[in-house]
C-alpha cells in the first residue's frame, strides 16, 4: 500500500502515521517529494488492509500496489530518482557515460584508458577484477590487485569508478576501492549477494539477468532497495534469443518499460548488447533516443589484444567518435524538448 499525505500535513502527522505502521510490525518507508510525502507499506496484506489509515490526520488517500515489486514502482514515487555517484547524478536529465575494459589487465593498460575516457567527457571509467566467465580457462581478473589499479587510476583521472562483484567477499573487499558497485547479468538474482548490497549502502549498478523479465528485474532491485538503499541504477545488457549473429539481443524496448513502471534510472551497454563493435555506434545512439539516462561501453586501448570481450571493445579512435555523436544526439533532443 501507499499512503498520500495531503500536501498541508505536518511532520508530526506524518511521524505519528509511520509510528503506527510500525506498531502493527510492518515496515515504512517515507518518500518526501516536492509537493507532498508518500509513505510505502510493505507487510502482511492482513494487518495493511485492517489499519484505519484514511482516519488518520494528514492523510489524503490510501493507494494498494499490486504489483510484487513496490518500493522501486512508480506508485510509490512518481517522479524518477536521481542517483548521485560521487557527486555525479544518474537520472537528472543529463547523459552519463561509463567507459573503459572489460577486464583490468595491467596498471599501463587501465591509464591508458582511463586518460581517454577522461578526454572524451564521460564521468565513470568501469572495468573488472573480478571476471566470472563462461570458460574456467578464460581470465578470471586480478582481483584485488585490480582494485588497487582503478582507484590508481580514479585518484589520477577523477573519473567515478565502477565495478563487478560477483559474491559478498569480494563486495565486502570492493566496497573500500570503488564508487558504485555492479551486478552482473549471472547474479541478477544471486539474492544473498542482493541483500548485501542493499546493507552495504553504497550506489549499485544492475544489470539485466541473462534472460530475465523486466519484472525479475524489477523485484531484483526491489531486493536491494527492500534493504534500504535506494541508490539503484538499472542496465540493460541484452538478453538471450534464437538469434545468433549478435552476441544478445538488446532490448531497447526495456527503456521505456521501465520509466514507465518503475522509478529507478536506466542505463544501456550495446557492448555485451551486441557482441560486436560495428555495432556499438549505431545501438548507442539507439539507446539515447530511446531516452536511456546512460551507457556503458567497452573501451580498450588495443582491442586486438584484450584479454576479456576485444571484439565488443571500441578503439581510442571510435570510442572519442560515439561520444561527440552521442553528445550532439542529445543536444538536439534536449533542445526539441525545449522548444
């Protein structure tokens, strides 16, 4: 259920509402917009619908949410959230772009990268240390050492650093190197390592499961958010189908779906979206007139011999182009809207 306060309510009705939510052992969460607060419940349907809310002082009406996931629903906050990394906002309007290899190989290879994503303009440089891969053989990170590299390379570029995790140990090791944390596709609904997030605190980063609905998606965020952290950006990274000439199919679709059901932003990787780097322009641009609020892009400073995904990877060269095509894209949407 939401609960809408009346814009005239006062704090003291609106704690004195929370205070008897919780008395009946369900929990509350206070959404405070700019014109009135929205108060989420979440707990046995019984108990919800047997509390006289509407008799309350304050309240203007009571909302019931069918849907499994609530707290990440437009229902419970109709304005889209704005997720602030460090300073850098996901979700204002503005086109946030993260960048850099998919695997951290070595400290030369990362600032090298770092220093093109730095003069392309984008805000976050991404890059794994931790590698889950499909093959055992294939190379599975540096893991710590990884770490240390891209905080090396946030503290000399000032670039927002983003990474992988992929089990609570290497959350719990991550979380003092890092600025935003990623969930992979493969643990999209790993719901220990979801909770841990959610304890954790910090921004996250969640990507599409392999084959998932945008509603598992959903109630995967709702695991987080559930734990009281809020600061959830979702990523569409393709899913699985018959075809077999790109690496997945990207679901550009998703976008949309999810502004219009959820209230989290939503950014696109058409590098894993796509498999292939031809690819990765066109499906970008795709992305921001699509509305997504950022991407993420694999960039590598010599693609031919990355150790993890050098066919999706853009060079210096192409990578620099899609961000002056991405960014003229979007200043003429904004100033469409504008007008």
């Amino acid at each position: 259920m939401v609960i809408v306060m009346s814009s005239q309510a006062t704090q003291q009705e609106v704690d004195r509402v929370v205070g008897r939510i919780r008395e009946a052992g369900l929990q509350a969460h206070v959404s405070c917009g700019e014109f009135k607060t929205i108060i989420g419940v979440i707990g046995d349907k019984k108990i919800i619908s047997a509390l006289p809310i509407e008799a309350f002082c304050g309240v203007e009406k009571t909302v019931p949410i069918t849907s499994s996931y609530k707290l990440v629903s437009r229902g419970f906050q109709v304005d889209r959230r704005i997720v602030d990394v460090a300073g850098v906002k996901i979700g204002d309007g503005s086109l946030v772009v993260m960048a850099g290899p998919c695997a951290v190989e070595s400290l030369e290879q990362l600032l090298g990268c770092a220093e093109v994503v730095k003069q392309s303009g984008a805000q976050f440089l991404r890059g794994g240390a931790f590698k889950p891969r499909t093959s055992p053989y294939s190379f599975q990170g540096l893991d710590k050492t990884g770490l240390e590299y891209l905080a090396e390379a946030g503290k000399v570029t000032g670039l927002k650093i983003v990474t992988e995790v992929i089990d609570v140990a290497s959350l719990e090791l991550a979380a003092g190197y890092v600025d935003m944390v990623q969930i992979g596709a493969r643990n999209m609904q790993n719901f220990q390592l979801l909770r841990a997030v959610g304890k954790l605190g910090k921004p996250v980063l969640l990507k599409r499961g392999l084959a998932a609905t945008i509603e598992e998606w959903l109630n995967a965020a709702e695991y987080i958010v559930s734990e009281g952290n809020f600061d959830v950006v979702l990523c569409e990274r393709g899913i699985r189908t018959f075809e077999e000439y790109t690496r997945n199919t990207l679901d550009l679709s998703a976008v949309s779906a999810v502004q219009h059901l959820s209230n989290l932003p939503i950014i696109v990787d058409p590098s894993h979206g796509t498999g292939k780097w031809r690819l990765v322009q066109p499906m970008s641009m795709a992305a921001v007139a699509a509305g997504a609020d950022g991407l993420m892009v694999e960039m590598h400073t010599n693609p031919a011999e990355a150790l993890s995904d050098g066919p999706q990877s853009l060079n210096p060269a192409n990578f620099l182009q899609l961000m002056n095509d991405v960014a003229e894209l979007k200043s003429f949407l904004q100033g469409r809207l504008i007008k």
